[in-house]
C-alpha cells in the first residue's frame, strides 16, 4: 500500500498515477468514520483516463510526429513566440492555444535546445520529448490554476530569471537544467487542493508526508519516478543522477507558502552583508531557489490582461475547495469563501503580504535591471486596479443597501477590508 518505491540511489519516489483525483464522494464515509475508505478503495478510484495515459508512455508509444504536433500555420505562428520567450509579456494562454495544448512540451524542448542543455548531457530528444509529455499529462488539466500552462508560465519566467546578468555569469549546465526542470514539474499532479484540505479530510498523502509540505513532497517524487521510468538521465554517471535528485528536491520544497518567512529572511540576510557568492554553488543553489519562488508567484508582475485571468483562475480553484467544504460540512478554508472573499481583496493581501517583499528583495539582487523594474511596476499598477476594483465593489455594496446606508459596524468591516 505504499505509495512509493525505492530506486538504487535511495531516493523514494511516486509511481505515476500514485495520487487519486479528488473522488470526494469519500468525504461522505469521512464525516461518518473520520478516514477516507480503505486502501482497496483508494486503488479502486485511480483515474483510468490517467493510468491509460501512463502505459501508453510506458510501453514507450510517442506521437506519430514526435516533436511536430501542429499544423504549419499554427507551428509557424508558435516559432515566431519563441523567438521572443525570453520578452516578460510572453502571452502563455495564446501560446498553448497555439500549440493545441502542448505549451510545456514544446517550450520545455525549446529551452533545452536554446541553453544548449542537450548537446552537453548527451540527451536522447525522443527521451527528452517522452518524458515532458510525461510531466504535461500528470497535471490536470480541469483545475483552473494548477495545471500545465500554469507550469508552462513558470518555466517561461524561470528561463527569464536565468538571463538576468547577476545570476547569468555564474551558472552551469546543471544549474540551469535544474532551474528548467524544477519550474517544469514544480505543482506536478496537483490535486486542486491545498495541504490542509488534504490534513482534514486525512488524505493519503498527508500521512505518507506526515502533514509536512505534503504537495510538494509529492511533486518531487513524482518528478523522480518519471525522471526514472523515462531513463532521461541514465546515461548519466549515478553519483550526477543521484545529486540531480537531490537537488530537485530542494528546489521544488521551497516552493513551499509556508517557508516563505524562512527564504526571506535568509535572502534580507545575505543582501545586507553582502556576502553572497556565486562562485560557491551552495549560493548559487540558493538563489536558484529564490527564482524559483518568485517564478511561482509571479503572476501579479505580469501585464494587466495576463495578470487578471490568472488571478480569476487561482481563486475559481479556492472557490471551488470552500464550495466543496461547505457541502461536506467541513470548515471553509481561509480565501475559499466565495460570499466573504472577493478577487480584490484576495489579490490585494496576496501581494501585499507575499509578493511585494519578494520582488524587492529579488530587484535589489539583480540591481534594479529593466526586467526587475517592469516587473515591480506591473506590480504597483496591477495593486492599483484591485483596489479600484475593490472600491467599486464596495460602492456597489452600499447602494444596494436596503436602508440606504450603511451601518457603523458595515462601515467598520468595509474599512478594514481596504487595509489588507
């Protein structure tokens, strides 16, 4: 029943398909005997559509047109997007319209290509190509946020970060497929649900990661038996393929909210005394965790239009977890209240509280570079429009008032809403 297996480095990872959809048709024998059915259940309820997608690869059955899955018109319309993948308002919605829903294997193949990664790792492409169509089809595709376009996003940002001049002159090979990969597969089989709607409804994963950064422990072993099934790296001497392992752990454990005081403190702490050094790539390693964060969460950064609809489509996923709470009579997660929690206020505090000291610390690594800046002005203009959009709402809310006013406690409420 064990959810994992071990390889000959030691390192545990996931078998594919090891992470059950969300059948919450389980949450009924929750409120009744505090578990989520038994084992043979769990298997029971592995997504077929997954698993069939998984033999397929298995049996190493490719696409017909490995590497070319488009029509010329719309290949041709994706390539000239590629020439610019490294513009920071690179359109990633029309880009996997482009690529009929293949953004991070094509981009993924593109970068590897662009970095020179797979001339100097020897890669197989046909491996190479097996393995992100691996990586794409375990992301699912229903969930509004957490899905292959969001990995696709920020990997796209992530190749951005790598190009930035401060960091640039010191990577390696390793270090900048590290920094791909780990962008690539960072939110791998991400359930639509967060830690602790999996603690409370004491899924399978939580106890396996003993509730600690149970998500992302679990992207990393997944990572780590496709990384295996594929045999992308076996070519590669064990002790290299052991420390890649390794080292996309750490990456993808830092992707973790919860750490985000942690990293933050350390970065505020390196930037006052000046004493980062990238020749050392234990620095090197930590600042890749730094871009890896702020690519994760950089959707406030980006222009107007592109920014919106992310931050529609991460709180329809919240909406959706305190949909399904409110029905199995669990507690409504902070941000998933639909009736209390609106986009603005959400996004306000989320970058008030999470982002903003992230990218100015980020700006003052770099030294205030032109990606840097535009970044902290979509920032700052974005911020603006929410709480534009914030006021309206609240104008709204008073003049359908019934009484036509508004009472002190309202007024209260409303006040401290407009200060996140």
């Amino acid at each position: 029943g064990d959810a994992r297996v071990r390889g000959q480095t030691g390192v545990l990872s996931e078998r594919r398909g090891s992470y059950p959809f969300i059948d919450f048709r389980l949450l009924n024998n929750t409120t009744l005997s505090g578990e989520i059915g038994t084992k043979k259940k769990v298997k029971r309820l592995l997504s077929f559509q997954r698993y069939f997608h998984a033999s397929r690869l298995l049996r190493g059955i490719v696409p017909q047109a490995s590497l070319y899955l488009l029509d010329e018109d719309y290949l041709g319309q994706a390539r000239h997007m590629l020439s610019k993948v490294g513009m920071w308002d690179f359109d990633i919605f029309l880009f996997d319209r482009l690529t009929n829903g293949n953004s991070l294997v094509t981009l993924l193949c593109h970068l590897f290509n662009v970095h020179g990664l797979i001339h100097h790792f020897q890669l197989d492409m046909v491996t190479l190509h097996r393995f992100l169509v691996m990586v794409q089809e375990d992301y699912h595709s229903q969930n509004p946020y957490h899905n292959a376009v969001h990995a696709a996003d920020v990997t796209q940002a992530m190749h951005c970060y790598l190009r930035e001049p401060k960091l640039a002159n010191f990577l390696t090979p390793s270090d900048i497929m590290l920094g791909l990969l780990a962008a690539a597969a960072h939110d791998v089989d991400h359930p639509g649900v967060n830690q602790p709607f999996l603690i409370k409804t004491k899924h399978h994963l939580a106890s396996l990661y003993q509730n600690v950064s149970v998500l992302e422990n679990h992207h990393w072993r997944s990572t780590i038996g496709m990384l295996r099934e594929s045999r992308l790296l076996a070519h590669l001497p064990k002790e290299v393929t052991q420390d890649i392992e390794q080292q996309l752990g750490s990456l993808i454990l830092a992707t973790d909210i919860n750490r985000q005081n942690e990293f933050l403190i350390r970065l505020k702490s390196h930037l006052d005394n000046q004493d980062l050094r990238l020749e050392d790539a234990q620095d090197r390693h930590f600042m890749l965790q730094i871009a890896l964060k702020c690519a994760d969460i950089c959707n406030p950064c980006r222009l107007w239009d592109l920014s919106k609809q992310w931050s529609e489509r991460v709180c329809e996923e919240f909406y959706r977890q305190g949909d399904l709470e409110q029905k199995f009579e669990l507690e409504i997660s902070p941000l998933c209240n639909q009736q209390r929690d609106t986009i603005p206020s959400i996004q306000i505090g989320f970058m008030t509280y999470i982002v903003e000291p992230l990218f100015e610390r980020w700006a003052q690594f770099t030294g205030d570079t032109p990606l840097s800046e535009n970044m902290l002005n979509h920032l700052r203009r974005n911020k603006a429009k929410w709480r534009s959009l914030l006021h309206k709402q609240h104008s709204s809310s008073r003049s359908n008032d019934h009484s036509g006013q508004v009472t002190g406690s309202q007024e209260q409420t409303l006040n401290e809403e407009e200060t996140p």
